[in-house]
C-alpha cells in the first residue's frame, strides 16, 4: 500500500493553529506533549479503523479525518514505551500495519542518522558533519540575482574556480532562469549557455558540477561534457525522460518540490496542508526516480524554498526541515537572495539580503539541511563552519 507518512519529534510540535494547518494535524495536538507524533493519509477505512484501535490501546492518542474513502490519521506517541508496545502490535496485525511499523521505524531512524554521503558515478560527496556547499554559477541573461554577471564563459570558468577555492563542493551551472515570472528558453538555447562552461571545466575543477535544468535533453549533453549532478527543480514532474537519463549516467539527482511553473508560481499559492503536499510531491519524485534505476543514494531532496511558496510558507518548511528528513534522504536547501528574505529584513533589492541569506542559511542547517545551494559562497562556507561547531560540540564530564 502507498501511504504518505509525516513524522514530527516532540520538540517540532505545532504551536498554533496555522502551524496545524500547514503540517495537517488535528488542533488538539496544538502545544501537545510526546515523544513524537506521525500523520498517515491515503488509507482505506478499514485499515484506518485498524490502525486507529491498535494506537489508542497502545496509549497512543489518535485521531480519524479526511474523506471516507481515503482516511487520514494522526497520532501522538507519548514515550518510547508505547511506541515499542504499538510497534509491536503492529508487526502482528493485518496488512497494511506491519509497513506502517516498518515505514516508521525507518522514519525515525532517518531523522536521527541521515545519509552521510551522496553517491556519484565516479566518487562520493561526504555529508552529515560539514555540509555540503552548492555554489551557484547562473549563465543566463536574466537570472533574479546574478543574471548576465557571468554570460561570457571566461567569467564564468574563473567564478566556478574561484567557488571551489572558497570552500564549495559542488558547483551547480543553470542555462535558464526559473525565477518568478522567467519564460522557458529552448533546450538548444540552454545548452548553449552552459556547454563552453563545463567543457572548459571538465578536469580543471576538483569539485563534481552540477547542471540546474527541468530537461532530459539539457541534462545529457551536460552529463556528456563533464557534469556529474542533475539539480531538477521541477522534482522529475516536467520532463518523464529524466529519471531515465540520471539512471543511465549514474549521475546525482537533486529533486526539487515547485508548485506550478517558474511563470505563474507565485501568482496566487495555495496548499490545503503544506507539508503533507510537498512531501508527498517529493515522495512522487524519488518513486520516478527509483523505478528508472537511480540508486538510492544518489539522491538529495529539497523543499522549494520560493517555487510557488508564500513567506510564510517558506519559514515553515525551513522550521520543519526534520519532517522532509524523515523521509530518508539527505536535505537541501536554496534560500539564497530570495525575495521572502526582504519580508524579514526589508532588502527590497536581492543585492541588500547577505544577511537574511546568511540567517537562512544558519536556520537551515539547525533544522537538518545536509547541503546548502548558495550565491555567496565564502560566507556561507563560514557561517556553516559556526553552526556546525555549536551543534556537534561535546564538553566531557568533570572528573572526580
């Protein structure tokens, strides 16, 4: 059965009724205690009713809603006691529940101890204690913030060397530009733009590249030239062939959440319940993926921070980043410059947001990003180095 599950920890409870709302839990869970609390949509009511008895015996408060024919079901989880006794219970009972148990498990095994790498055709990208570092090298005319900055290949080849001595672990080249509003550009435009730049890259960068593009035929010839890595921000949903494409090149794949099409996005987003519907949408993608024979481990997710996303919406999703972590891939996150920055700093002008970037940036990596996709990469290189050192810092015991 397919159902899509959301974990949230005891610490990531929601607090107000529009925090409910967004990650679609029942009001009474508001300010709630416990050890964690999970959200499962999709099941037929048998099941559900199933699943709903087994919790509530096990000391686990749970909650029925939804249409009658696709139930969804919350429930807290007080202690590690109940979780064992209904984990337990679970295991014994009719299918679906035992790959509920299971999927569970697996859920919060994967927020605690995500992927420490990320599998590529010729090496690994080492993630988990420092985080990995996406240096973004726009090619386009038009892109929101760098656009033109780096049109001619020259410019560019000495910006993307100049990443990697920085500190960037992988450098991510977009031929086209997806910012609110941008019209499409032809594959062959983009190919264009980005070709010059990895061919004059290949064997002189240290650090695998990335290519920023919605289309399988982009992807190859940029595979075919020396880049390692697809970054989709469309999640594999605009072009079906690309999944085929990454599987056959054993390439990375980064999948991206985006409501809508760069040109209407922002018009007017709307979500019944926000992170259920990204992390179904991402859930979505890694299916694609998976079938076409990407591994596993090639895979990193992202949210969307500004694809089709209010303000509001995107500092939810950066907060609850463990919930996409639950999911068992390693997270990042593209925040950088982005214009829901300017409602917290006031930076009208993308030139004005270092320190909201840097701020969402530092916010990202406490909740759980494994990679960060930045413009300024130095900075970033040193905010994280900071985070990274208060998190995993370890004071032993006094002796005596």
């Amino acid at each position: 059965m397919d159902f899509n599950l959301l974990l949230l920890e005891g610490r990531s409870f929601p607090s107000s009724t529009r925090e409910c709302a967004a990650l679609g839990v029942p009001l009474e869970f508001r300010n709630g205690r416990g050890d964690f609390l999970f959200r499962l949509e999709g099941f037929r009511p048998l099941p559900a009713r199933r699943l709903s008895r087994a919790a509530e015996e096990c000391g686990a408060p749970a909650r029925l809603g939804g249409p009658s024919e696709a139930r969804t079901l919350a429930a807290c989880v007080p202690s590690a006691a109940v979780w064992s006794r209904l984990r337990r219970q679970l295991l014994r009972g009719a299918p679906p529940l035992p790959a509920v148990a299971r999927e569970i498990r697996s859920a919060l095994r994967a927020v605690s101890h995500p992927p420490r790498s990320l599998l590529l055709r010729r090496r690994r990208l080492r993630l988990g204690r420092r985080t990995l570092i996406l240096g973004v090298l726009n090619v386009t005319p038009d892109s929101f913030y760098d656009g033109g900055l780096h049109a001619d290949p020259q410019r560019a080849v000495d910006r993307a060397l100049q990443m990697e001595e920085e500190g960037a672990g992988l450098v991510d080249i977009g031929g086209e530009s997806t910012r609110p509003g941008s019209r499409a550009v032809p594959a062959q435009e983009e190919i264009r733009r980005i070709l010059p730049v990895i061919e004059a890259l290949s064997g002189r960068l240290r650090v695998p590249i990335s290519v920023d593009t919605t289309k399988s035929e982009v992807a190859a010839a940029a595979l075919e030239a020396g880049a390692e890595v697809i970054n989709d921000v469309s999640g594999l949903s605009f072009d079906s062939r690309m999944a085929g494409v990454a599987a056959r090149r054993g390439a990375g794949l980064i999948l991206s959440h985006i409501q809508g099409r760069p040109r209407t996005m922002q018009t007017d987003p709307r979500y019944r319940h926000l992170l259920p519907e990204v992390l179904a949408f991402l859930r979505g993608g890694v299916r694609r993926a998976l079938k076409a024979g990407v591994k596993p481990g090639a895979i990193l997710i992202d949210p969307g921070i500004g694809f089709g996303k209010t303000a509001e919406q995107n500092l939810l999703l950066l907060r609850h980043l463990r919930v996409l972590r639950a999911a068992g891939y390693p997270v990042m996150v593209g925040a950088s410059r982005k214009s829901f920055l300017a409602k917290i700093e006031g930076g009208r002008d993308p030139e004005d947001r270092l320190g909201g970037s840097l701020g969402a940036a530092a916010a990202a990596i406490w909740c759980g990003a494994s990679a960060l996709r930045v413009h300024d990469v130095a900075a970033s290189v040193r905010i994280a180095r900071t985070v990274e050192a208060v998190r995993d810092v370890r004071v032993d015991r006094d002796e005596g």
